[in-house]
C-alpha cells in the first residue's frame, strides 16, 4: 500500500508545531565568537518524534505511506512508509497474529546564527520501528469477531546531521553531540480491541474492521542523556471493503471489483502533530483470484486511492496480496 499526501496549511501547522522556539536557544561563548542555535533545545524535539512514531505503530491504511510537503522547501518534510498484515490461524484455533514495520523521515529546522548572519541547517532524523501483536477471537456470530490484541513496539530514532566548517564549530551543548549522529531508542506497549465483521456471498463479499488502539511509548539509552522522550499512540479507525465479481474471468476465477473505504481518528500525543487529527480513504481496485492453483497466493489487489483530511489530499496506487 502507498500514499502520498500533499499539505498547505496543514505545512504551516507542522512548522509551527515543530520548528524550534527562539526563546530555548542555548549559547556557547568561543574565544572571539558568540554562536547561538535558535532551537537548540532538542529534548521538547524528542517527544515531537516519538509523537510522529505514532503513526507507524498500528497497521493502517490511511497512513501507510504519508509525505508531508515543507512549506519552505517544498521537499517533504515529513516522510513515512509502513508495511504490514495480520491473520488468524484458524476458526478451531482463532489466534490472531500481527506485525508491522515502518521507516519515517522528520526534518525539523534549526537556525544558526554568530549575532550578524543566520544559516538553516538542515537536520534529518530517521525512524525505524516494528510492532507485533497477538490477539484472540471471540466469536459474537458467525460472521463477527471481538478480537483483544495485545501490542509491543521497539524502535529507533538516530540524526545523520553533518556538523562541518560552520559556526557550529564554538558549540559543544550535549543538544548538539545528538543532532551529530546522535540517536535514542524506543519501546510501546498496549493493546487494542478490534469488531470484525465478514459477511461473504457468491455474489459479493463484504469486510469491515472497528479498531481502537492505545500503546504507550517511550525512550531508553540513546548516546544523548538529553534526549529523552515519551509519546501516547491513541487512535480510532474504521476500514471497510466491497467485493463483486466484474463478469469477467481470469485464471479459471472470475475479477472482481473492488471498493474500499477508511477512516482514522488520532487522538493523544498524534493529534495535529502534522497538523490533522483524521484522515479519510477511498478506494477503487480489481482482484485477480489465484485460488485454484497451488501457489501461496490466492488474491492479488491493485488499488487507486484518494486520501483527503483537513488541509491534506493526496492519491496513491498500491498492491495488495492475500495469502
């Protein structure tokens, strides 16, 4: 699943939220120079990070691939990609399992300056994170299913700044020495409860998840005692999906069409960090049906989406497999 959603004012409410503040600034005084770094408090930073590691925690399909525009720029300032799935084992033995991993790009600005010129060092700060969830379904009928997950999390936030020749050079405040290839990681735990519904007919099939989910998360280690941070990963989503047969036929099964919908609702610490608190998908697609050959695969979806929220639209094409 890909997405790429574009922002305009919804740029504006991550560089207000996210761009440093001038009155944390911290200051070295070299022999002949005063440096200042305009936001050199990168603890207040930290959390910001761990609060954009939100949206990778819970498989999603509103958010599994989001890119954020800079206003300034006009390069995304925030970048995130996300690949995952969940099954059940069986009916006999309903043990749910999940897993997701993800790759995220944040990239704050900090203003340096001698007291006569101001540079923007560009900083990027990458993150890695994986989920796992086991859960167990409880059977309400035949065709819904209460299912408790319980949800665990690591991950990794590391800074690939490259402090050359500048007037950086007079600054040695531990903020920095993590900017410099610094890094922290981070753990969640939590849960989520889940209705799922599967309602299948020869003639069309019919799929609908309700998901809540609260993990905690919160940083360890890092090779910066002054970074440290701590984020909750509240959401509410609701994704359904039509399938029907096209009339037309392919690998002795007929093509289906398909149409998909989904919402997400943030709350906590992922409300408006980039500037929205909800995001809607819609979706077209086919289904080619392998399921008459001994191969893992049974369904293959190619799928166009338009994913809109407050200030944010975007569209994506994607592949999705069954198995």
């Amino acid at each position: 699943m890909q997405r790429s959603c574009r922002a305009s004012s919804a740029c504006a409410a991550l560089a207000l939220a996210l761009l440093p503040c001038p009155s944390n600034a911290q200051t070295e005084a070299g022999p002949s120079t005063s440096s200042k770094v305009v936001g050199g408090n990168v603890k207040q930073h930290a959390n910001a990070v761990l609060a954009i590691m939100t949206y990778t925690t819970v498989p999603d399909v509103t958010t599994s691939n989001l890119s954020v525009n800079s206003g300034t720029t006009g390069n995304p300032g925030f970048g995130q990609t996300q690949f995952g799935g969940g099954f059940t084992i069986s009916k006999s033995f309903p043990l749910y399992l999940e897993g997701t991993l993800a790759y995220s790009r944040y990239d704050p600005i900090f203003i340096a300056t001698d007291g006569t010129q101001q540079r923007a060092v560009p900083t990027r700060w990458n993150t890695f994170s994986g989920t796992v969830g086991v859960g167990w379904d409880f059977r309400i009928t035949d065709e819904l299913v209460f299912r408790p997950i319980l949800n665990g999390t690591i991950g990794r936030v590391s800074s690939d700044l490259k402090v050359g020749q500048s007037i950086f050079n007079h600054v040695t405040d531990s903020n920095l020495q993590f900017l410099e290839n610094g890094s922290l990681d981070a753990y969640g735990y939590g849960g989520s409860l889940m209705l799922d519904y599967e309602h299948y007919r020869e003639n069309y099939e019919i799929d609908a998840e309700l998901r809540a989910t609260d993990i905690y998360l919160r940083s360890f280690g890092g090779s910066s005692e002054a970074v440290q941070g701590s984020a909750m990963a509240q959401q509410v989503s609701l994704w359904t999906r039509w399938r029907a047969p096209t009339g037309w036929h392919a690998l002795d099964r007929p093509i289906r069409y398909v149409l998909e919908a989904a919402y997400s609702h943030y709350f906590g610490d992922s409300a408006g960090v980039l500037g929205f608190n909800d995001l809607t998908s819609l979706g077209v697609g086919l289904e080619l049906d392998s399921s008459k050959y001994p191969i893992i695969i049974t369904r293959t979806r190619a799928m166009v989406r338009y994913v809109f929220g407050h200030n944010v639209h975007g569209v994506s094409f994607g592949f999705a497999m069954s198995f």
